[in-house]
C-alpha cells in the first residue's frame, strides 16, 4: 500500500468538487461577487500551504470517513452551507468521476490528472485570487513525482484502485456521456471521445450540454445537482479569517490521530478592497488592486494634462 495517496485523493476530489460548486452557483444565478467568495474560501483551505505540508507526509491512506468529513469541513468554510444529503450526493459525484478517471487513465498517470485539475480550476478563479496557491501545490507533485521509482508508482495505483473499489453509483453526466453504462460500468476507453479522454482531470461539465430525462430519472445526479447548493450567507457575514480542520492522519499514534490545525484564509487573496454594494444587506463586492495597464496609465496622464491646462 502507498503510503501517498492521500494528498492525491483529497486534492483531486477536492478539485472535482470545485467543479460542480462552480456550476451550481453559475446555475442558480448567484451574484458574482458571492460566487467568487464561496471560490474563494473553499480553494484557500483546499491547497492551503500547511494543509499540502501535512498531506504530502508519508502514512497510511487516510479512511473513506475521515476524507469525506474533511472535505465537507472544507466545504463549510465558505459562505455557502451544504446540508448532510447534499455532501452525501456531491460525494458520490466526486468519487466515481474521479474512478471514472482512473480507470480509463491509459496514455496518462496519476500525476498528469492531478495537474490538470489543479489547473483547471485555477481558470475558474477570480482574478485577484493569489495562484501562488496552485503553484506550491504543483510543486508539492511534481517533487513526489521526481522522486518516485516505477514500484512507487504502481503502488500509488493500486491503493487508489482499491481504495475506490467499493463506490459503483450511476452519475447521469457520465451517462449521457457514453462514459458509463446503464448497467454502472464504465464504458472501454476505445469508444470514448478522444477529447474527453485526452483530458483527464479538466471540468467534465463542460462537455456536457443537453440533458436526458431517461438518465435523470435513473440515477442520483437530478436531486442532488438541482438542489445541490444550501442556503448562501450574505458576503457580509462574519465568518473567521480562519478554518480548523482536523487532519486525515493515522500512524498509531493517538494525539497525531486527533491532530488539527488552523489556516489563515486570507492568503488566497491579493491586494483586495471591499465596497459595501447595497448598506441594507452589506453584500460586498470585490475589486482586485492590480497593477494598471500602459493604455490606461497614458489615458491617466493624458486626462491629468488637460486639467492643468
């Protein structure tokens, strides 16, 4: 068994988890500027340095229980509130496309899927949001992977393999897809789109644009998609700067078991200023401090030029 599956599996089912996030609030409407916090929250203490730090230690793969209890913590540290059917259904999304991967995962390794998620779901954050984040992450990989000898690598593989063993939910997405079967199975990687199956680890939802009520009314996605996103706290609401989370470690040794730690959630964001939008419900809105651009320095200096005139 490896003993570096964990950080594999938190960090891609934490991205996959992202993914439907996104599209929920995308889907629903949500104002953009509480969309980009509930992105925001949940990405800062996903790849939060510290939280990678102790992922990246060897042990044994962490529990089905403990990863899933701390990816809903991770969840809850947004404004958005996922009730326990909700992280039940969005579990079993983030599981089986995350199988699904693995299992067609022929021309591309561990690694590659990795990187591509963590990737893919830089693109989906606002602007201001501080992508040293996602590159101390990829670091974290792209060190293990120069370290890791051919042995290392297939027992990466068949921890994973088995550590998914047991999850065999029908996902309507992978359905209508051709990418699973009525039956649960997944479909051979030979007739499967060369788009889709090039690209491990990119945001499956985009592939995605029509909907059978046939595949709705046969699997788990309807309910829990449609009615994924709990109540979204008004942006204003005040939350700590703050998230603990206890860490998926076991090494026989009962005070790492029980081991927490608090991470800052301010690190995901660079030079920010909030506005107050509306003084009746203090939703705010972000506007990034970023450097100005050549045309509008020369249309500053133009416009000051005119005015001493």
């Amino acid at each position: 068994m490896s003993h570096f599956a964990t950080p594999f599996i938190v960090v891609n089912l934490g991205c996959e988890m992202i993914y439907v996030i996104d599209q929920r609030l995308k889907t629903q409407h949500i104002p953009l500027d509480k969309a980009e916090r509930v992105l925001t929250d949940i990405v800062t203490v996903l790849l939060h340095p510290k939280l990678m730090e102790e992922l990246f230690i060897p042990q044994p793969v962490a529990t089905h229980a403990v990863i899933k209890q701390l990816l809903q913590d991770i969840s809850a540290s947004s404004i958005m509130k996922l009730d326990d059917y909700s992280m039940s259904k969005l579990w079993d999304l983030m599981t089986m496309i995350f199988k699904w991967q693995l299992s067609v995962a022929i021309n591309q390794n561990i690694f590659d899927i990795s990187r591509r998620h963590l990737r893919s779901v830089n693109k989906l954050m606002p602007q201001y949001f501080a992508t040293c984040i996602f590159e101390d992450a990829l670091r974290k990989f792209e060190s293990l992977s120069n370290t890791f000898t051919d042995d290392d690598y297939n027992g990466l593989c068949n921890t994973l393999i088995l550590w998914f063993s047991e999850y065999h939910t029908k996902i309507s997405v992978l359905l209508r897809l051709g990418l699973q079967k009525k039956d649960g199975t997944f479909s051979m990687p030979s007739t499967l789109n060369t788009a889709v199956l090039m690209n491990l680890g990119e945001n499956i939802y985009k592939y995605d644009s029509k909907k059978s009520e046939e595949y709705e009314s046969s699997c788990i996605e309807t309910s829990e998609i449609s009615y994924l996103l709990g109540s979204v706290e008004k942006v204003g609401s005040c939350k700590p700067n703050y998230v603990k989370l206890q860490l998926p470690i076991d090494l026989g040794n009962e005070k790492i078991k029980n081991k927490t730690i608090n991470l800052d959630k301010n690190i995901g964001q660079t030079n920010i200023t909030a506005h107050i939008k509306n003084k009746n419900n203090m939703d705010l809105t972000y506007t990034a401090n970023l450097p100005s651009s050549p045309q509008q320095d020369l249309i500053k200096m133009l416009g000051e030029t005119f005015k001493d005139d």
